[in-house]
C-alpha cells in the first residue's frame, strides 16, 4: 500500500515539473542559460534604484502630465533633443519634467536660504521663471557644443573615408568602417555615421539617409557635405576627390574663423582696459603728483 501511494506521488510529482517545464519553457532556457553563461552584473544606482521600485523617468513622467503639450511643440522639442543626443523614449518626458521640478528646486532653495524674505513675490516669480527656462537654456547649450565637436571632427572623418575609398571601399562600406574606427575619438559624428549605415541596411536610399543625419543634427557644414555628395551621385564625378576637397575647405574656413576671432581680440580689449586698467593707471601715475600739488597749495595758502 505504501509503494503504490509512493509511485503515484513521483509519478504526479514528475507530471507536474513536465507541465511546469513546458508552460514555462522561455523563463526555464533563460535561467539554464545563466547558469551555464553568467554574466557579471554592475550594480549601478540606476539599477538600485529600479530594484527598490523607484524610476526616475516614472517619477518625472507624473510632473510632466502637468505642463499642456501639443504635437507641434513635442516635435519641435524632440527634433531639439535628438540634436543634442538624447534619443531615448523617456527624454521628452524627463525634460518637462524637469520644466516643473526645477522651477520647484529653485523656489525651495529660495526658500530655505531667506532670499525671500526681501521681496516674496518677486523672489519666487523669478525662480519659476528661471527654473522653467533653464532647461531650454542648458539643452540650446548642449546642441551648440555637440555642433561644434561635430564641425571639428567632420575633416578628420573624411580624410579616413577618403582613405578608405581610395583603397577600394565602396562609399557604405568606407562609412560603417569610419564610424567603427574613429568611435573613441569623435564619438558625435560616428554616431551619427552610424545610424546612416543602419538606415541604408534597412533599405533606404543613400541620400535620404544622408538627408536624416543633417535634419539630426542642424549642422551646415554637413548640409554642404551631403550636397556636394548627391551631385557627385548624379554627376558621377569622383567621391573621393569631392570629400578631399570639402576636408581642405574645412579646415581652411576654420583657420579663416580663427583668424577673425584674432582680430576682435584688440576691439573686445577696448572696454576692459577703459573700464578697469585705465582707472588703475591714472591712480598710480597722477596720485603722487596729486598729492605733492595738494601739499604745495596748503604751503602757498599758509604762507
């Protein structure tokens, strides 16, 4: 009686684990697959903070339901962000959010240090009108930077697809290959270099996707760039010889800006020096003569 009652626990025991097994076969592989490949995990602060049930971008998203968003005005901010490398889903999310956080930092802060107690109203009309244009200020900051570091490494990019054109390389092959060797050194542009070659794996054509990454970036050297690219398509003129030359007029237009910012140099100088150090040099030149002067009419008037 105990052997049957026995076999027919391991028999429905066995049944049991098949079924679970096959009901949960995806969860089951994944887990034997960790076993048997475990991949170190980094503890980030990000990651604790997800663990503890805490999401930023969940957090900020309900501060962001309060500002009214049309889809003009979200596309407008979107295109801003993807300008300056936020191309996450979250991102427009987190920068309204931080439209209502920050105006709020800003007035606690006021109110914690006692700048308010000099003018209430003003104090706290300022910081909400700071903290909600600060973020438009930091992200057009941002957007300027990233435009710059693109426009310095557009000369050295080229050079390297020159090269690699010139070695046999297709105009495709010569980008994927730029985007994967100059990642570390200008790593905004192979980005954007990058996302082209996946664009063209996808099926788009060559001077669409070329067409995305100026709308991407706002960049006007890269608007001439892929100008000078589609006529050369069109014309079926040399592309080689067509971004050498673009590369020689880069840098040539960025020792022309350097050589104009040289010669302002001596008209910004005008006010400093009229303002701070002429002052300084009347003082030290005209004050012992002023004081001998002073001490000569006291002796004459004395007298």
């Amino acid at each position: 009686m105990g052997f049957a009652i026995f076999s027919f626990l391991a028999v429905f025991v066995l049944l049991l684990s098949l079924g679970l097994l096959l009901f949960y076969r995806e969860a089951a592989l994944k887990r034997i697959s960790e076993v048997i490949n475990p991949r170190p995990k980094q503890k980030t602060l990000l990651g604790t903070i997800q663990q503890t049930g805490f999401s930023l971008g969940s957090m900020v998203e309900q501060f962001e339901k309060i500002l009214p968003k049309s889809k003009q005005e979200m596309g407008v901010i979107q295109q801003r962000l993807q300008r300056g490398g936020f191309r996450g889903d979250s991102a427009i999310n987190v920068f309204y959010g931080c439209k209502v956080v920050t105006p709020l930092i800003l007035c606690a802060i006021a109110g914690v240090t006692g700048l308010a107690n000099i003018s209430p109203f003003f104090v706290y009309a300022l910081c909400l009108a700071v903290g909600f244009l600060l973020p438009d200020f930091w992200l057009g900051k941002r957007i300027a930077k990233r435009q710059a570091r693109i426009r310095r490494g557009l000369p050295d990019v080229l050079d390297l697809i020159v090269i690699c054109v010139e070695a046999g390389l297709s105009l495709d092959q010569a980008t994927a290959r730029t985007a994967t060797e100059l990642k570390g050194a200008q790593p905004d542009l192979c980005e954007e270099l990058r996302i082209v070659v996946l664009e063209q794996r996808a099926g788009r054509a060559r001077s669409d996707a070329w067409k995305h990454m100026v709308e991407r970036t706002g960049e006007e050297s890269l608007r001439n760039l892929v100008s000078m690219l589609v006529q050369a398509e069109q014309f079926g003129t040399s592309v080689a010889k067509t971004l050498r030359i673009h590369a020689d007029s880069l840098r040539t237009q960025r020792v022309q800006a350097v050589e104009e910012k040289a010669a302002k140099t001596s008209v910004k100088l005008v006010f400093p020096l009229v303002l701070f150090i002429f002052p300084a040099l009347f003082l030290v030149v005209l004050g012992p003569a002023m004081i001998l002067m002073s001490e000569s009419f006291k002796t004459l008037l004395g007298h």
